[in-house]
C-alpha cells in the first residue's frame, strides 16, 4: 500500500482529528494488505515519517496504526 498524495493524506489529517471515516478507510485496507501484521507495518511507517522530521504523517500512521488495533481486538505494542 503506497499513498503518493502526501497532502491529501495531511489534508484528512488536518480536517477531522477525532473520528475520521478516512482513517477508517486507511485502517481497511492495510488490513486487508497486510493483515496480522498491519498495525506493525503501520507502525513502522509512522516511525520512518517520524526519523525524516515529518511529524504530522508520523501521527497519522500511528492514529492509523490504533485503528487497526481496534479493529482487530489487539492491545497497543
């Protein structure tokens, strides 16, 4: 799962801070691609973003990563 438009991401981001059917969507698919290992892989995205200065992503993907979680019934890393 690639996402190219960077400020369409930050602009969902930007928009609804609590509930967000985006994320949701997000959630959704790295599931879908991912599965088992999609809060980890989420996570690491998150991380990377993190590493390159870009804090906002790096939120994104862990609020993406928590998402997940709740989806699937797991417990924070």
């Amino acid at each position: 799962m690639i996402f190219r438009n960077v400020g369409l991401v930050r602009r969902l981001f930007h928009r609804r801070m609590k509930t967000d059917p985006d994320i949701l969507a997000i959630a959704r698919a790295a599931l879908g691609e991912f599965g088992s290992k999609a809060a980890e892989t989420m996570d690491k995205r998150a991380k990377a973003h993190e590493l390159a200065g870009d804090d906002e992503s790096a939120e994104l993907w862990r609020r993406v990563a928590a998402c997940v979680r709740d989806m699937s019934g797991k417990t924070s890393p």
